[in-house]
C-alpha cells in the first residue's frame, strides 16, 4: 500500500534495527484519514470471504480494526490486556509476550462476543514474532469460529511471525512489508526487489 509505505518513509522513526516507532500516525496520535484508506484496503482483501467479526488487540489494533469493520460492515471486538471490573462474563484468554514492552499479558474477551457461526479476520497493527497474532487465534480457536486471515498493517518480515502464521496455514494480508531497519532506514520488500532487478 503506496500511501502506507510512503508515510512510513516521512514520519517514520527507526529506533533499532528491529523497532520502528509509528506513534504520529498509528499508535499515539492517530491519522483518521490514513485509518480510512487503511480500512478500505484490509476490506477489499477479505471481501470475498464472508467475514462476520474483527478481532483485534487493544489498543494499536482498534484504530485500524474499526475502520476495517466500517467497510465490511461488521462489528469489532478487541481483546483486553487488563482484566475491566465489568468484564465479568465468561473469559477465553491466552497469554502474550509484548515485544515492546518486555512484559507478559494475559488477554481476555468475553465469550459472548464470538461464536463458532462467525468467521473472522484478526488486525493488528505490527507483526513482530507474532506473539500478539497467536494469542488472537488460540483466543479465536477457542470459541470453534473460522479464522479467514490475518490482517496485519505493518509486518516486518526480516522477524519470524510472518512465515511461522503461514506455516500454520493462516492467510496474511500486510499492507506495508518491511525487510529491513539496517542503518536508520526502512527498506520495503518491494524495492529490495527492485534493486535486484
Ligand atoms: P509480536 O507479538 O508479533 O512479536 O509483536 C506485535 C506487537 O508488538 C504489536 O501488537 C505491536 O504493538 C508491538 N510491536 C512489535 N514490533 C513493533 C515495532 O517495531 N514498533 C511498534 N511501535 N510496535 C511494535
């Protein structure tokens, strides 16, 4: 996704050659209008697959997950990494490592809120290890729901979580591919190809 890849470039900050900080545009402030464009795409990627649910993580997923659910139409729900005081309904959760954060959460999403007729696309923002993306779809097994795919907005794929979900079978739609944060830079997939061509 040009529009995507483009920002990355501008606003961008690479803070290590495996971080990339995104929060003037994704994960802090947020950018509505790239949200939309971002929505539209996962949309377009999953029309044809009946989807009825987005799942996501709060809270970097939800931006990109409700603008998604705005044009497929269906509802969202995000997985919680606290436990609320009303969250008192029954629970599936599963355990994730944060790979910012260096910390172990367990998440939770009630039970009522998917249902093995549904058939869903988990978002997120970044896919690292995918540690964050398998507690979705251990969460997501749980309830006997179909898994259709994986929509993921920033996949750096020089990290294991990629491959690994493929090798699981699951589909995984990244809009922005990065191969490497080597040197303060972000290089894209597509132009590493380019510059082999
Ligand atoms: P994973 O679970 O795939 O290892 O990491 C994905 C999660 O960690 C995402 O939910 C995201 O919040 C966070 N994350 C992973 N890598 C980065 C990164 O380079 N920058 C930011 N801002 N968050 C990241």
């Amino acid at each position: 996704m040009n529009l995507l890849e483009e920002r990355i470039k501008r606003d961008g900050k690479v803070l290590s050659e495996n971080v990339l900080k995104v929060d003037s545009f994704l994960n802090h402030q947020i950018d509505p209008v790239l949200m939309l464009e971002i929505g539209k795409e996962f949309a377009e990627r999953f029309a044809k697959e009946g989807i009825t649910k987005i799942v996501t993580i709060e809270s970097s997923g939800i931006a990109p997950a409700v603008m998604a659910g705005y044009y497929l139409n269906v509802p969202v729900v995000f997985a919680r990494k606290r436990k609320s005081l009303t969250l008192n309904e029954d629970l599936l959760t599963s355990s994730v490592h944060s790979f910012t954060k260096n910390e172990t959460n367990e998440i939770s999403i009630s039970k009522k809120y998917i249902t093995e007729m549904d058939r869903v696309v988990i978002i997120d923002d970044f896919l690292a290890n995918g540690q964050a993306a398998r507690g979705l779809v251990e969460i997501v097994q749980q309830t006997g729901a179909e898994i259709a795919g994986i929509g993921i907005v920033i996949e750096k794929s020089f990290q294991p979580g990629a491959e690994e979900l493929k090798e699981l079978g699951f589909r995984v739609e990244s809009l922005a591919r990065i191969a490497s944060l080597k040197n303060g830079e972000v290089t894209f997939i597509n132009e590493k190809v380019e510059e082999l061509i």
